[in-house]
C-alpha cells in the first residue's frame, strides 16, 4: 500500500486530530467553543479553520500545490494574520500537519517502504507553511494599511475642523502636512 493510499484512506481522523491540534493553539476556553460549533452563521471562526483545514489536506493530497491551497490556507491565516498571534504562531498550525499525520498511521509509517513517501508529503507540507507565511504577511500589511488610512482620515477630518472653526477669527488655515 502507498502512503497517498494510506492518506486518503485515513483522511477523516488525520483531518480532525489536524483541526484539534490547530484549535488547541487557541488560549483559555476557545478551544471549546470553536470546536463544538459546527455552524458557520454561529461559529464563523471555526467553520472557516475546518473547511480551510480538510481542502489543504485534500488539495495536498489530489497534488494541488497553488491557487487552491492559497485559497485554502487564505481561511485559516486570513483569521489568525487578525488575532494576536505571533507569525510563527499564526503559520506554524501547518507543521501540525505532520505530527497529525505521524500520529494517525503510527504503525503503517513504520514501514521503510513509506519512507521516502512519508519524506515527500512532508516536504510538501514546508512548502505549505512557506505559502502560508507569505499569505500571512500579505495580510498584515493589509491591516496595516487600513490603520494607516485610517489614522489619515481622522487627521484630516481634525483639520478640516479646524479650519471651519478659524474660518470667521483671523487665523491661518492650517494644511494636512501642518497639524
């Protein structure tokens, strides 16, 4: 038997011990409360990081390796590049992958024959997380962009205020570039 026979054959259970190892990266109590909801319109978070989960693991294993793994993964690091992680911490739930995968056929991957397949699918799973990364600063810097933006509306709300304020006193208008 292949290891691709081994994974599709046991995608359920390494696709849920994935998924709780994700939501365990989680603190305090959400780990319960994103796990036991399955409703996306009630627990929109844990919905997306269960659908984002299992279409990785299916792409990965049909040998999708771009735009349907970048989709994938845009659901689960989209959340997490928003929340207090760190970006090892907000990527490093694809690594997750491995040990979910390693715990799951214990006993098949034991075999030498699957070594060198086991070795390919875990490469595989580095190229994800290097994805992953490049997804999640992507979005950072869009958050950051919308706060810049953000900041320079409200800078120029303030002196636009001002300016209407001045208008009947004799004071100089002041620019954008001035406050």
């Amino acid at each position: 038997m292949t290891l691709e026979n081994l994974l599709w054959d046991n995608r359920e259970p390494i696709v849920k011990r994935w998924f709780e190892d994700v939501l365990a990266t989680y603190p305090g109590d959400s780990f319960a409360a994103l796990a036991r909801q399955e409703d996306p319109f009630a627990n929109p978070v844990g919905h997306r990081l269960r659908v984002g989960t299992r279409g990785v693991f299916e792409a990965l294993l049909r040998g999708q390796q771009g735009e349907e793994i970048q989709r994938h993964l845009q659901e689960i690091v989209g959340i997490r590049a928003v929340q207090q992680f760190t970006a090892s911490q907000a990527v490093g739930f694809v690594f997750r992958l491995k040990e979910a995968v390693r715990a799951v056929l214990a006993d098949a991957i034991d075999d030498a024959r699957l070594a060198a397949e086991l070795a390919e699918f875990e490469r595989q799973v580095d190229r994800v997380a290097l994805t992953a990364f490049d997804i999640f600063v992507e979005c950072r810097e869009r958050v950051s962009q919308l706060r810049v933006n953000e900041v320079k509306r409200q800078v120029s709300w303030i002196v636009d205020r001002l300016n209407r304020r001045g208008h009947g006193a004799e004071v100089t208008q002041v620019g954008p570039g001035e406050a």
